[in-house]
C-alpha cells in the first residue's frame, strides 16, 4: 500500500490554497506564563466548517477524475467530516450523499442540508451506517470518501502543520489531538519533514485511548465502548493512519475528562476564541504535565470549534 | 485644543506595533450570504486584554516623560480600561494606580491585580469614583489616563483601522461601535485619511444613545441613565472624541438589545470567536438594515471579547 508523504501534502495545498481559511496563529501570553512555554495556536477552529476537516475533504474531492466528479461522493458520519464533504462538494459542483445517524445533533443536520447535500439517515449503529451507505455507493456509483483512513484526506490534513511551520519557523514540539488519525498521521508526515529536529506528539482522552494503547502495543486495538466529552475523537484509529502513526509519531500521551474542560475554558476566556473539547486535548496535556514543555517552542493545532452554545460544559 | 490626527496614529503604531498582537482580520462565508456583503471582522476581541483598549492605553503610556513615568498613571475604570492600563503600565515599568468601583465583577478586579496594578475600591458612584482618583492623583502625582478622552488613546485606537486597511484595501464603509468615542474617533481619523473614498458609521445601542443624539444635535448631549446588555457602551462621548466624530464620522446609528443578542451568537457560532455585546453592536446595525451594505465591502472593528460564560445572555 502506497502511503502519502511529504510530496502528497505539497500538492495537496498548491490543490486547496485558494478554498481554504488561511487560519491564524494565535499566542496567549498568560498561556504561555501559565505553561512555562512559548506556544503557537494553530487556529483550525476558525477554518471553513469549523474544522481542520474541510482540507482532507477539499483535496480528497478536488483530486477526483471527472468521471468520478459526475457520479458524486459519498461518506457516513455524524460530526465535521460531514459538513466539510458537502461543503468542499458544493464548491466542485459534485453530488454528495451523506449517511447519517438519525440522532444526529439536529444543528449537524442544518449544516449539511444548507451546503446542499443529500442525507439519507439510518440507525444509530455502525452496521447500520456502513450498510446504508454501501447501498447508496451501489445505486449511485459515488467515490466514498472515509473521514480519516484515506490517502487524500491524509495529505490534505498535513497542510495545517505545513502552513504553522512556515510561519512560526522551527518548534520543539508538534502537538495535536488523536480519534481517528487523519490529523495526526498528516501531522507527522509534514513534521518529519519540515521540523525534522522537533517531535511530534498527540494526545488522547483517557476514556477513547485506542491510539494510545495501539501506540504502546504497536498494533491496532481497535475502540470499545469509548466515552469522553471529546466527541470528536471517539472513533478507532484508521489502518492507513496507524501505519504512518508508528513511522512517524514520536509519542501519544492521554489526558482525563476534567483536564479536557479546564483546558477548554482556558482557552475561551483567556484566547477568547471557541473550541470545541476534542480541540482542547492538547492544551489538557500541556496542563497535566503528561508532555515536558518547559521553556520549548511548541506548536498546538486547535481541531475545530463546532459546540452546541446551549449544553457547554461549564 | 490640538486634535489628533493621521501622523499621530502612524506614530503610535510606530511604538504600540512591538507591543500589541496584529489580530487578525477574519471572513465568514455564511455571514457574508446572510448580509449579501463583503465582510472583513478586525478581531480585537484577540487583542492582548481582550479588547482595542490595549493600543490607546500603550501608546498612551509610552508616550510618557520619563518624569511622569517615575510617578505613573491612574485611572478610574471597572472594565477594559482598566485592565489595558495596568498591563501597559506593567511592560513599561511604570506604577499604575486604578479606582475601581467596589461592585466591579470579581474577575475584572482579578486581572487588574494580576497586572501587577494597585487597586483603590470606591463608591460605584461616578462622584465617589472621580474623588478616589483625585486624591490618588494628589498623592501620587501620577498622570491620569482617561479612557477615551485622551490624546494619545485616541491615536492608538486609529491603529486597529490601520491594520485593517493596510491588509484588506479599501473600504466602502468601516463599522464600529461607539460608547466614549475613543475607538470612533480614532478609527475616523484613520479612514478619513486612508480610505477617503468609503464611509466611516459608528453603531449604537437604542438604549445608550448619547452619541447618536448629540452627533445629530450636532452638541453633546450627555447620556441619562443609559440601559444596554453592551456594558463598554454606557459611557458619554467624551469632548476631545465628539469634535473629531462630528468633522470626519459620516453617520451613527442605532440598534436594539435584541439585535444585539442575536448578532453576538451570529458571530459565536459562525466565527467561532467570543466576543461581547459591545462588539456585536456594528454587525446588529447590518442585520437590522440601519446600514446598507448589499454587494459592499464591510470592514467590521470587533471592539473586545470579554465575556463571563457563567453568565450569557443565551
């Protein structure tokens, strides 16, 4: 199986430059005197979907053939990767037809019907998903596009620590969050790269620590009934993303539940921007001591900023 | 009475520019389709502090004698003002001395004292307060720095325009909100000189609209009890703001509390920023149709982002 490199994500961002946020990157002074550490925000909150989501998605469909365009994508998921697809859809004039679970937030549904997509909703099971979206793949003949376990997405998501490096220079530390491995395995390809001297280092929630354990056992566990806050990263690391995971990471850490809300209100009330809890992850390791920051550059990627205002956690 | 004008906001940003965070300038797709605008959002909520404060109140303190810096700087504040102050004094090594009144929200108090700042509590009344200060000033000898009505914060809050224009190009119209002025001010000095082609309009809630009627009474007409969820708004236009608001603001206008409400979760939950009432004042003068922007180029001054999430207003 050929893997993305570091050639994938270049062109991957020449591909998406002109269709996604050039996300800023933030620094919080009272962050940093908190931490003993000079970090660096790379703010993926404010990206298009709110999530790093939309540029694996964005080059996964903008690198279709035409014959492939004409027939549409398609995906299962009930969170960002849903939203990014019919968004990066719309914008190459593709049909896309997501699965999605019928107790799906309905403020997710809005989403993806307002970029024009077409759901189709199913049980709230696994099964369920990967069936419905197996008969529609039949009937309509559309490219299923995995949120995490695929080539493009892989290379589109490495574009965020490739735009972070060029502007900040060289870090000690890359740190960004782990579910299912497309930011992290896309991480590690630009940061062996272009910060070959820095690590790169993920972290996950104690109560969804596949990653963590598939690290440390070096083979895939995959996730039983995993359970945090961080709703994002509840999924089981991809084969795809594993593989260049243990080439290429430096180390995974797990953070705890109560460690990921401090780490998020932190970051609203001291940065004054809205992550959602999967995006505070990193940050938790930070303030749990579970990575060595003191007196390093260190780069944190924030994942995404899609929270429901009506149920926050403080 | 010299005025400020476009020199004096190159010179401070000259001497604020090593000190203050260049925020970034953010779009929204989805709020430019629900406008039919071009908006470009100057992120001061992302400014150090949380709020364009932070550049009056260093350009301010860096414009010090060096005489005036041994006996430092007061000021009577219960909010941003008082925290721009303490930090601005604090990077310059110069004492600052706040009156705030006993009611203040503890955490405003807290980042003052975190600032390093001595802290005289008073009456919450404007007499109680402006006689605090007085004898402090007596005492101290240190300068007072009005919040607004100040030469050098008004010089420095016209660099936040600056930005914005220098980035984005020209305007057809710069939105902010106006509560003492010191931002309108400083931001009309800036377009009248940068962006001569386009407009300068200020916002303003319904329910503090002292700016409103004094600029068409074209007298100042101090504000009565003024009531509005925008708690940076309650405060008169100061005299040194209203003679540069009536030569070179074109026109303010008003909104409601509800509209206020309303265009601070737009911008929440499209953004992904947290920003407070006050900022949201420019983008509800939009949404309720007081300022015509169809198929224009908006630039938008998010004015602070200090917000207390145990207490929203949704």
């Amino acid at each position: 199986m050929k893997l993305p490199d570091y050639t994938d994500v270049v062109k991957a961002h020449e591909l998406i430059r002109p269709l996604v946020h050039r996300t800023p990157v933030l620094t919080s002074s009272s962050i940093n005197l908190i931490t003993g550490a000079q970090l660096y925000f790379k703010c993926e909150n404010l990206q298009k979907v709110g999530a790093f989501k939309f540029r694996g998605a964005c080059n996964a469909v903008f690198s279709l053939s035409d014959e492939q365009v004409a027939r549409g994508v398609c995906t299962h998921s009930s969170g960002n990767h849903a939203a990014a697809l019919a968004l990066a859809a719309r914008l190459c004039g593709v049909p896309a037809y997501i699965v999605m679970p019928s107790n799906a937030p309905s403020i997710k549904k809005k989403a993806v019907e307002g970029y024009g997509a077409q759901i189709t909703f199913c049980e709230p099971t696994l099964a369920s998903r990967e069936s419905t979206l197996a008969e529609i793949a039949a009937k309509t003949g559309a490219t299923e596009i995995h949120p995490y376990n695929n080539f493009e997405v892989i290379a589109g998501q490495g574009t965020a620590a490739k735009e972070l490096l060029e502007e900040v220079g060289p870090l000690d530390i890359l740190l960004c969050p782990i579910g299912g491995g497309g930011l992290l395995s896309g991480t590690s390809i630009t940061g062996r790269e272009l910060n070959s001297k820095g690590l790169v280092i993920a972290a996950e929630p104690e109560g969804a620590d596949d990653a963590y354990r598939s690290f440390h056992a070096k083979k895939l566990i995959p996730s039983v009934n995993p359970k945090t806050i961080a709703d994002g990263l509840l999924t089981s690391v991809g084969e795809i993303n594993f593989r260049i995971i243990q080439r290429k990471t430096d180390e995974i850490v797990t953070v705890s539940e109560r460690g990921i809300v401090q780490a998020m209100r932190m970051i609203w009330e001291r940065m004054k921007i809205i992550v959602e809890p999967s995006s505070a992850v990193a940050l938790a390791a930070i303030l749990e001591n579970k990575v060595e920051v003191k007196d390093k550059k260190i780069g944190v990627i924030l994942s995404g900023g899609n929270v429901d205002l009506d149920n926050l956690p403080f």
